[in-house]
C-alpha cells in the first residue's frame, strides 16, 4: 500500500509538488499556515490537516517546502510542529532551502524519537515544481532514500543521493554559488558590450552558443536587454540563500570571494526596494556604479 504523505507549506513551490504528489495517486493531508491556501487542494482530493503535528499523525512521511530555517524548526519542533504528531519510524522530507548545520540539529532530535529524516532541497524554479521537473539533492540515510525514492519521482527528475544529513543543503548552496558566479558574470560582460557600442542582440546572439554560454545567460541576458525584471527567483529569496552559504562558508573557512561581493551588491538593491524583481537585476547594482544603462537598441 502506498505510503500516506503529509505535506507542509503549499507556497509557490509546495503548491505544485503536492499537486503532483496527488496526481501520482498518493493519499495526501496537506497544511499551509495561511489556511485558504489549501482550498485548491482539498478540492482536488487532499484532507486539510488542523496542524503539523496533526498532518503527522496522519501519514508516514511528512514532506515539508517552507521559507526559511527558523520557519522549518518552527514546523518541526515548534509547539504545534511535526515531532508532536510522529510515531517512531516515519520519515520528513525536507524540501526547503536552509542551513545544512540547522539541518543536521533538527536530524539528531527528529533521532532521539525515532523518527527518520532527510534534507531534499530543489532547483528548478515554480515551473519545475508544477511540471515534476525538479531536481532533488538528498542528505540522509540511504535506506531512507530509497523509500522515498517514489514520492521524488513524482516531484522530479534529477534525483541524487549526496551524503549524510546536511549534505543536500551543502550541495544546493554549491549551486546558489555558482548561479550568483554566472550572473555577475553576466552582467558585467553585458555593461562591457553597453560601452563598447555594440548591439546587444547581435552580441547574444553571436556568443549564447559558445564556450562562454551558460543557462543563466541564455534565459536572462535577454530579460535583461528587454529590461525585463519579472523574478524567475526573487533577489529576496537569492538573499537568502546566498546569506545561507556565507554562514556555511564562515564556519568550514572557505573562501567565497564572488559570492561575498554578490551578497553585498543585492543588498544595496534590496536598500532600494528592489527585493521581489528577479536575480538578474543584479546589473542594477552596476549600473549604479558605472552611471550608464543597458539601453535596448531601437
Ligand atoms: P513562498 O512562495 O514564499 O512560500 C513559502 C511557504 O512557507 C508558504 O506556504 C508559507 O506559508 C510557508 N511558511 C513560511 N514561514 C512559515 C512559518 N514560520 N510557519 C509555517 N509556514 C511558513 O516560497 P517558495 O518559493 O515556495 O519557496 C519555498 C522554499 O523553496 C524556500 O526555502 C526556497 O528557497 C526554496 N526554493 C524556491 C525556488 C523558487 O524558484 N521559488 C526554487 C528552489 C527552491 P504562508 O502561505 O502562510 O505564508
């Protein structure tokens, strides 16, 4: 019988993996902290939970898709949380971006009740988590995963068993560095092309296929000459995570250079009230800086 999932934070990501977790056909309770959001849900099949714990003693396994490290330990530990529901031998998932130290802490009092957990951070944005597209980076026990290996099929398609607890964060924030690195990449390239007279277009037109391409320019360059802010990933949520990696990188002494300077340039945006337009207007920060504009060609 399949197991009975629980799902925790229906926000522009949980929204859409626990509709696919339904669709998958497993029986699913759902809870979101502002309740009208499980409305579409329950429509379409899932069981309202009255809280995490209550969603926890309602299934096997509790996936959990929320802000923030202190909103998971206050899903999980907190008075209402998930701990207080769990019986001995089920398993949470979860699926949100945090502190891999965090993580670990909440693995060990999970432990002590004897309740399993893994860390399953995604990428692949809001349209990954609606189509079952996202890729899944998994810390924890490796019989665990396999027994969850269902319910990320039914969320994802790059599904990777990285190490113990923690080390699916730690492979996400691996990640977020190398998406803010390309970006600032960039956008610097793209102010070069601005003074150098050149036309935008034709310049990404000429080296979007070359060694120099990369995800982020292929999607973003052309935002960017449309001056096209619209977030795929907010430079709030951005923020977050890259706040995440320099507390990691802080406590295991690795030298984040890029990632430090890209941190402090979208502060100065989010000073601006710039925090929910997309990552990539990142070259607002240089533009600032070096007085000109991308300027479309007419
Ligand atoms: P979101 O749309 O802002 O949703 C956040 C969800 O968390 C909402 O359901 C919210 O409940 C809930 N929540 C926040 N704090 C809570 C608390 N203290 N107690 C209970 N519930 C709480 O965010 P999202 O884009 O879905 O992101 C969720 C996670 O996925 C984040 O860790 C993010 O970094 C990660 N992620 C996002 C993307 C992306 O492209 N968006 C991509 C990869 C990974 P309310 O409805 O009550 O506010």
């Amino acid at each position: 019988m399949a197991e009975r999932i629980g799902f925790i934070g229906l926000g522009i990501m949980g929204r859409g993996m626990a509709a696919n977790l339904l669709k998958a056909g497993f029986p699913l309770t759902v809870w979101n902290r502002t309740t009208t959001r499980m409305q579409e849900l329950v429509a379409e099949g899932a069981h309202a939970g009255a809280s995490p714990a209550d969603v926890a003693e309602r299934s096997d396994i509790v996936v959990i898709c929320v802000s923030d490290t202190p909103d998971v330990q206050e899903v999980i530990l907190g008075e209402r949380g998930v701990i207080h529901g769990a019986r001995p031998g089920s398993l949470v998932i979860d699926c949100s971006t945090i502190s891999p130290k965090a993580t670990r802490e909440i693995a060990d009092k999970l432990a002590e009740r004897g309740v399993f957990m893994l860390d399953a951070p995604v990428s692949g944005g809001s349209e990954g988590a609606a189509k079952g597209t996202l890729s899944i980076m998994v810390g924890g026990e490796a019989e665990q995963f396999a027994r969850a290996l269902p319910v990320f099929q039914a969320m994802g398609k790059t599904i990777t068993h990285v190490g113990g607890h923690g080390a699916g964060q730690t492979v996400k924030l691996v990640n977020q560095v190398l998406v803010v690195g390309n970006c600032i990449a960039m956008c610097e390239a793209l102010m070069f092309a601005q003074a150098g007279g050149v036309d935008l277009r034709k310049t990404y037109d000429a080296i979007s296929q070359g060694a120099a391409g990369s995800w982020m320019f292929t999607h973003r360059a052309p935002q960017i000459i449309a001056r096209d802010w619209r977030p795929g990933f907010t430079i709030d949520l951005q923020q977050k995570d890259l706040r995440l990696v320099l507390e990691a990188a802080d406590e295991l002494g690795a030298p984040v250079l890029i990632t430090s300077l890209v941190f402090q340039l979208y502060r100065t945006l989010q000073a601006r009230g710039l925090g929910n337009e997309g990552n990539h207007a990142l070259i607002k920060a240089l533009e600032h800086l070096a007085g000109f504009q991308i300027e479309p060609a007419s």
